[in-house]
C-alpha cells in the first residue's frame, strides 16, 4: 500500500502482540530444509523448530532458495516469480512493547491430516468434517480427518476437458451452506473444451452419498480468460445469503483487468445459478457480473468475522513488488493495468492512471511472498489472534497474519511453525471449531495441515 508499505515491513520486524520478537523469526527461514521430522502425525512445530534456532540470520538467502522442490518443479513456476526471489529483508530486533491484548497463542500444534498430495488446490469440510481436497492436477479427494493422517479416497469427476498447465488445473472449491440437503459444491477449474476456446470456469455438483462420485450439474460461468494458464485465478467463496464470490486472474493479458467486458483480473459476484448478484451490476457499463475490476491475479477470498452485511478481503499477488490485500468495495477498480502488452513494471495500483483505484490495505513492498490463500482466525482459543487474516505465502513458505482492527492493517507477523516448515502454502480454511486448515503447493510430496492453538 503507498505510504504504508515500508511501515509493515517495519511492523514485521517488531514484536508481537505475545511480545515475541521478530529477529527470531528470520532464523526460521534458514530451516526450511528440515522437513523431516514435520511429517509426524502431529508435530508440536515450535518444538520441531527449536533446533534451527542460531541458525541462520536475517540476511539468509532468500526463502525459495531451499524450499522444498520450489526451484525445480512447475509449482515453482507459479506467479513467475518464485525462484527469482531476492534476499529478506533485514530484520532487525526491537524491544517488545507491554501489552493489553489477549495472550496469543505461545505455541501452534500443527498436524498433518494428509501427505502424499501433489499440488493440493483448496481445502474446505462438509458438515460431518468430511475434508474435501482439490488437486491442480484434477483429482478431488475426500478424507475423513478423524484417522491421523487421514486416508484420502479420489472422488471420481467426469472432467474431460480439465486443461492442467502452468499455473492452472483444478483449483477453487466451494461448498454449499445447504449440503446437508443439496450436496452441492462448486468448482473452478480451467478447461479445453471440443470445439470451444479454452477457458477458466465454475461448476456445480452433486457429490453421492458415499462420497465416491461427484455429477455434474452445470456450469455456473464460464468464459473467464485462459492463456497460457499463468495467471488463471481462481479463488471461490460463498457468503452467507448464497452469492457466490469468483477471484479471476489477468491470464497474463495486460488488456483484461480494465476491461468492463472480460472476467479476467476481477471479483465476481454470482447467483449459485451464474446470473449477476445484483441485478444492475456494481459497475456502470460492466458485465453485471463484475463485483469489482483492476486485479492481477486473486486467489484469497474472506468475509470478516462480525460484518454484516459482510466484508470481503481479497488477496492478489504482485510482479515483483507489492503483493495486495484489498478490502472490496462493490464497483471498486483496484488499479492494475499492465498495457501495453503486458507490462509488468507499472503499480499495482496505478494512482496516476486511476486517481479513484481503491488502495490496498496492506502490501508486501519489495520483494513479493506470493500470497494465495486467506482466511480469518475465529474462536477464543486464538487469544489476541482471533480476528486475524491468516493469508498463505507461495513464495514466502509462510503464513502471515494481519492483525486488524475494523478495516485497517495494524500489525503482522509470522509464526514460526508454519515459517519455511512446509514449503510453499496455498489455502487457508477455518473450520467451526476455528482450526486452520492450509494446504502446501510444492509440487511432491504436499500435505494438508490442521493448525490449532496449543493447550
Ligand atoms: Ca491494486
């Protein structure tokens, strides 16, 4: 965000809200390679990581550089930018401050539901907790979570015109609030279809009672811009009255984010059927399906906990500076516009273009961590965290959480047990009992977490 960006970087060098100082965090950023022992069936990581502590320090080299299988696999092609990470920024120790907010949490258990996954998408649960796993590759998996870890059983999808490639595959997923009746989901994926230009689209199924087959029913949208597959989006949510929220990528085509005619680089807003939400549209001119315009590429999606009506969050990446989060307002432009071409050198959000482009809440500055998945932590168990946006890091191999207070950024910070331990992270889902649910993105090897205060 202009004229706070450099402040948050600041922010992420001091202590947290439990007064931990951050100069210990970047030593964690060493340790990435020590994976080993995170596969257990439930690792306490602070304890996992106590041993990297000395390790390292705050000009280590930079994350992606030892993060499991990010420099030679196609995850690592994701967003162009993971393996040309520059170094960390320097982090400096500061005094921690007195505090009155609830204690946060001193320690994270963080257990391991699934292993064994390739490029595992989303991850959302069915009302009995049934965890519901897509893969980009096109496998939807369903695991009931109760065994540790959990045996996955493939749940079979008639997705014949799936298209998999560079950034794209299967990849959001959505559960209807009345699954217990209509067994609904939906998901986005891009496709190839005979005869028709490749795209990015939403579907919706009826999963069967056993879980072992999914039907389809039809499809919600379609037509959401595919090149290459870089850049394809694409993030679901589903409010509480139905709408049924699309984060669309730019497909790395500098002339769709402004486009009032194209799906690309926008927020949608849909009926579970595909019309517009909003009858009239939210921008005047536009497809009325566009919420709101001007994004690079949104793959975090979140509602504030409290807001009614609701507060949406969005979480973009950036080129190479300044990945974003955004508080959506309704026919908002968000200020991307890399034209000619596709220009990747103008701002994120171009004030001079667009004097009215609504401003991130918070940015990454310089360099980018990639930032895919969000969600906001909810329950008393997360002490001064609840309230938080959990938003998951790609490139940065982290979780950053955003303490906020209404619609403003007013710190951040890292937790070590998910800092560098996992690789790449793509998902964050919060369940009713307020546990995280994350998944990796490495490409081999990747896991499903359930991460939960501990105590
Ligand atoms: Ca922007």
């Amino acid at each position: 965000m202009p004229g706070t960006s450099g402040s948050s970087e600041h922010v992420l060098a001091g202590a947290g809200p439990d007064g931990r100082v951050a100069g210990t965090e970047a030593t964690y950023a060493g340790c990435m390679g020590r994976r080993s022992p995170l596969l257990s069936v439930v690792a306490v990581a602070g304890l996992a990581l106590t041993a990297c502590s000395g390790e390292g320090d705050s000009a280590s080299p930079p994350a992606t550089s030892s993060a499991p299988a990010a420099s030679t696999t196609p995850a690592g092609t994701d967003d162009g930018t993971a393996t040309t990470a520059p170094s960390d920024d320097a982090v400096s120790e500061t005094s921690s401050e007195p505090t009155e907010e609830p204690a946060a949490p001193e320690a994270l258990d963080v257990e391991v539901v699934l292993e064994g996954l390739r490029l595992p998408w989303d991850v959302q649960l069915l009302p009995d907790g049934t965890a519901l796993v897509t893969e980009r590759g096109g496998r939807l998996l369903a695991a009931d979570p109760t065994g540790t870890p959990a045996e996955a059983r493939e749940v079979a999808l008639d997705l014949p015109e799936l298209f998999v490639g560079s950034e794209a595959g299967l990849m959001g997923l959505a559960v209807s609030p009345d699954f217990e009746q209509d067994r609904t989901i939906f998901l986005c994926h891009a496709a190839q279809p005979t005869g028709a230009a490749p795209d990015v689209r939403v579907t919706r199924w009826t999963l069967d009672e056993d879980l072992a087959r999914a039907t389809r029913d039809g499809v919600v949208v379609d037509g959401l811009p595919l090149t290459s597959g870089r850049h394809a989006g694409c993030r679901l949510l589903l409010l509480p009255d139905d709408t049924l929220l699309v984060g669309t990528g730019d497909a790395a085509d500098g002339r769709n984010p402004q486009a009032l005619d194209s799906l690309g680089g926008k927020v949608l807003a849909l009926t579970t059927d595909g019309g517009p939400a909003e009858p009239d549209g939210s921008v005047e001119g536009a497809d009325p399906r566009i919420l709101t315009y001007g994004h690079r590429n949104v793959q975090g999606l979140a509602v504030q906990p409290g807001t009614d009506p609701p507060v949406v969050w969005s979480v973009e990446h950036g080129p190479s500076v300044d990945d974003e989060v955004n508080v959506l307002e309704p026919g908002g432009n968000y200020g991307w516009d890399p034209v000619p071409g596709y220009d990747e050198s103008v701002p994120m959000t171009d004030l001079d273009a667009f004097p009215d482009a609504v401003e991130a809440v918070w940015s990454s500055g310089s360099p980018t961590r990639a930032t895919s998945g969000a969600a906001f932590l909810r329950g008393g168990a997360w002490g001064a965290w609840e309230g938080a946006l959990a938003v998951a890091e790609l490139k940065g191999s982290g979780l950053t959480l955003l303490l906020v207070d209404g619609t403003e950024v007013v710190d951040e910070l890292r937790p070590r047990e998910l800092d560098g331990t996992y690789g790449r992270l793509r998902s964050l889902t919060v369940d009713e009992d307020g546990a995280l649910w994350v998944t990796s993105s490495n490409g081999e090897g990747d896991v499903v977490l359930r991460v939960t205060p501990a105590g």
